[in-house]
C-alpha cells in the first residue's frame, strides 16, 4: 500500500510517499481502508519537530473509510461499515489504510457523506467539548479567534444555537465572510491594530468568552476584548507558534477568568468523549452543523496541503483524498 512517511522532521517537503506492507490488525483494533484523510495543524506541528515523536512515522490522525479487517475481541460487525476513525501510534492515516482502536471507531450516520463526517467528527467533538468546559448563557457575547478554521467555524454555529450573539474574529475578508456565512453575528479582522476595541465598541464593554486557539500578539489581544468582572478567556492552541502570556494583575484587577478547556475535554472519561462525538456526528446529519471543506489534495500532494495549511491560505478543513 502506499503511505507518506516522515524520516526526518522539517519543512512540508519532508513528507514522502512510499511503499509499505499492508497492515494486521492486533488485539482491540480495527483496519481501515482510508477513503479521506483529514490534514489537521496538529499534523504540522509534529511533522516540523516542535513535538518530539519518534521517527520515522506516518502521519495523520483522522479518517473516513471502511472497516476491512478486525483484530480479537473486536465486535465483527464493524466488518463493512463506512466510519470515521482516530488513528492509532505509527500509522497514521495519510496511507491507503489504517490502524484504529475499536474504542475510537464510530459508524457513519446514514446519509451523512464521508468527506462531511471526517470534516465534523474530531472538529466537532472538540467545539461541543469546549462550549461544555466553558458554558455560554442564551444572550451572552462570545468571541471566536481563528473563526473560519475546521473547529472555528463549528463553534461559531454551536454557540449560535445555544443563544450567544457570536463575534468571529479571522484575517482577510474571505475568512470573515466565512464566519458570516456559519452564523457569526458580527465580525473584526484581527490583523487590525484596534480589533480587540472593535470587540469592546460591538459588546458595549467586551465579551463574555473568547475562545482562542491562536496564542501570542492575538491571544493577547483577546485577552483585552473580555469584560471586566465576568470577561472569561478559553485557551485551547496557539497556532502562532506561542501561547498565550497571562498578565496575572491584569487577571487579578479586571475579575477575569482563563482556563484551559482542550484539558478538559483531555481528561473527560472515554464514554464522555464518545458522546460529544457521537453529538457532532448526529447534528452533521440532521444539517444542524455544516463542516466547510476547503480542499482535498491527492495522496502524493500531501506537502502542498501542509503548506497551505501553515500559510493560513485555507478556510474550513482539508483533506487528503485516498481511495
């Protein structure tokens, strides 16, 4: 079969297609034949050598497909299925097929295509967990940084449906009309100097809850755009390269609250894990939560969808087609 592997970390170009031997599936796991890979900025990380990881190995760790193969004490019956699936140690999934945990298998809703549920499954899981660890009330303000991203553009339409007035802060007016177009209410360009007063001018004071996953100069800003005596901040990536710096007497004087949800949702049982899945699936399918699909690259592009990823030129997912 053919996979993308990683024999040393660097730039996009380090992702290499290659032979390998077809894989068996060992006890509890299943093997999927990828149908659609997801391309996450997770996967950019570890590949540039700013996670350590052994190597070599091949990345991805989202996939949609069907089950062929079952290891022992595997239910037999996922045999056929179309699922999504996270991948598992080495094999990741940007390869005609993959290794997954029976545990972090889910059947595809009826109806519900492929591309749609790889686009939604983790992405979605990750906004419902969020809005869980950091509950917004029906006519709160909610800010959401990198808004027309794969999980930006879920939380914009999750916090939409549970009665928050939503503000998607993105760069370039594509991106900001793509948060329009998933429900935000009103939106600010956070390459502007002023955007986190814009948030302040917009809310009468600021926002209830920015849940950034940007970090750094923006992650700063956001920190800027709460509101004084109930502002809360969510902080679950730093896709700048830098998290976050917290200046505690600001946190102190102005009555904030930071947290860090993503450790939150880390640490929920694998039941709970399950069922925010199974909610994003299920909303997918009932078209009350709509992934954008931004490209999907063949297998052997894989470098260039890594490099449009981290040259921000994407809106929604992306995805490696397989098979």
């Amino acid at each position: 079969m053919r996979v993308i592997r990683v024999r040393e970390v660097g730039p996009p170009q380090v992702l290499k297609i290659e032979e390998a031997a077809e894989l068996a599936p060992g006890v509890g796991q299943v093997v999927v034949a990828v149908e659609r890979a997801g391309v996450i900025y997770a996967d950019t990380i570890v590949r540039s050598g700013r996670f350590p990881f052994p190597l070599p190995f091949v990345p991805g760790h989202e996939v949609a497909g069907t089950v062929t193969a079952v290891g022992p004490e595997v239910d037999s019956s996922l045999l056929g299925r179309r699922v999504v699936a996270t991948t598992v140690g080495m094999s990741g999934g940007y390869a005609e097929q993959a290794l997954a945990e029976a545990v972090n298998v889910h059947p595809v809703p009826d109806g519900l295509a492929l591309e749609h549920a790889v686009a939604v499954f983790s992405a979605g899981a990750v906004a419902v967990g969020l809005l869980g660890a950091m509950p917004v009330s029906r006519g709160e303000t909610v800010v959401v940084t990198a808004a027309a991203g794969r999980i930006g553009l879920l939380l914009v339409q999750l916090a939409k449906a549970a009665g928050a007035t939503v503000i998607g802060a993105a760069g370039g007016p594509e991106k900001l009309a793509a948060a329009r177009e998933s429900g935000a209410d009103a939106v600010v360009d956070y390459r502007t100097a002023d955007w986190a007063g814009q948030v302040r001018e917009l809310t009468g004071g600021g926002a209830d809850l920015v849940l950034d996953a940007i970090g750094g100069d923006i992650g700063a800003q956001a920190f800027d755009a709460l509101a004084d005596g109930r502002g809360r901040l969510g902080v679950y990536g730093f896709t700048s390269g830098t998290w976050t710096a917290v200046d505690m007497p600001q946190l102190l004087r102005r009555g904030l609250t930071v947290a860090g949800p993503m450790g939150m949702i880390m640490t929920k049982t694998q039941a709970a894990q399950r069922a925010d899945v199974e909610h994003a699936l299920s909303a997918a399918s009932a078209g009350q939560l709509i992934p954008r699909i931004h490209a999907a690259y063949l297998l052997e592009k894989a470098a260039q969808a890594h490099e449009d990823l981290e040259q921000r030129r994407t809106i929604g997912a992306i995805h490696l087609v397989v098979g």
